[in-house]
C-alpha cells in the first residue's frame, strides 16, 4: 500500500479543495493510501512515513503561505538525507498571478525532492471542469510514480 501525503495551507478554502481533488486523484490508483493534512499540523513523521507527497499552497504575496512555509521549516533539517528522490508534486492557487509557485519549487528542489509533473497553477477555486481534471491528474501521476 502506497502512502500519499497532502500538506497544503488555505484561508479562504480554495486551496482546501484544490488538495480534496489531487487526494482524488491519488486516491483512484489502487493500493493507495492519502493522508490530507495542513501545514501546520504536519511533520517529521508524516514526511519520513510518506512514499510520495503533494504541497499546495495559495500565493499570498507572490510567496507560499506561513502555514505551508511552517512545515518545510520544521522539517528540512530532520529530515535531510532520508527523502532525497521522494516523488513530489506542486498546486498552488491565485489570484491571476502564481509567482508563489518558485518559492515552492526552490524549496523542493532543497529537500531533493523529486518532482513527478509541472506544478498545476488554479486561478481562485477549482470550479471549472478543466482545472478539476488537472488537479485529479496530477494525484494521480504522483500516486503513479510511487512504488507500492
Ligand atoms: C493576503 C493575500 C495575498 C495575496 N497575494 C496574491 C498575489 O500576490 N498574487 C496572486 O496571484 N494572488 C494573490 N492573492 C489571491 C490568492 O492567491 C487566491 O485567491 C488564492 O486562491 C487564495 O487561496 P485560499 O482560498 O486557499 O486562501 C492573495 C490573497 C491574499 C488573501
């Protein structure tokens, strides 16, 4: 059984079900296992424990939010060496900007994480048929990518 980890932050719930539609996705490969967890309350254990994990987060200021910042915070240095190659993957919603995606992605590229497709950039909330399925496949491809 793959475990699927989803730490994301969200204020105002559009990122909240931006990360409900990759944990779909992810969801619909057999064997596998999702865990949907905010920033703030996930940590080194659920990193270690994890076989592939999503961060989504809004852009706030063109940066990624406190409460995703938070977790890449707490557990880089514990964790340093033990998730080098971890399947990943990135959401962030805007609102018609999206610059916040480089933070995340220079923080991935720290942890050594393994990046599984092109991060999905949403505008606001997922409403739209086209950005549910980009969502639902990005989960999917990152539940593809990890071994059982
Ligand atoms: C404090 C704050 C700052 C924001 N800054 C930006 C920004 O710099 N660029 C952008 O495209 N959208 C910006 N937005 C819009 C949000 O990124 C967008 O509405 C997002 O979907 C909100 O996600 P949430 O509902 O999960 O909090 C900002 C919103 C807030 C509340």
């Amino acid at each position: 059984m793959r475990k699927i980890l989803i730490v994301y932050h969200s204020m105002g719930g559009n990122t909240r079900a931006a990360a409900e539609l990759v944990a779909q996705g992810a969801q619909a490969v057999e064997g596998t296992r999702v865990q949907v967890k905010e920033g703030l309350k996930a940590g080194v254990k659920d990193l270690l424990s994890c076989d592939g994990i999503a961060v989504g987060t809004p852009d706030y200021f063109s940066y990624m939010a406190g409460g995703l910042k938070d977790f890449f915070d707490r557990t880089c240095y514990p964790t340093e060496g033990h998730v080098t190659g971890k399947p990943c993957a990135i959401f962030v919603t805007h609102g018609g900007g999206g610059k916040a995606v480089q933070s995340v992605k220079k923080l991935c590229r720290r942890f050594k994480f393994k990046l599984v497709a092109p991060p999905v950039l949403i505008e606001n909330m997922p409403k739209t048929k086209a950005a549910q399925k980009k969502l639902m496949g990005l989960g999917r491809a990152l539940a593809k990518a990890c071994t059982a």
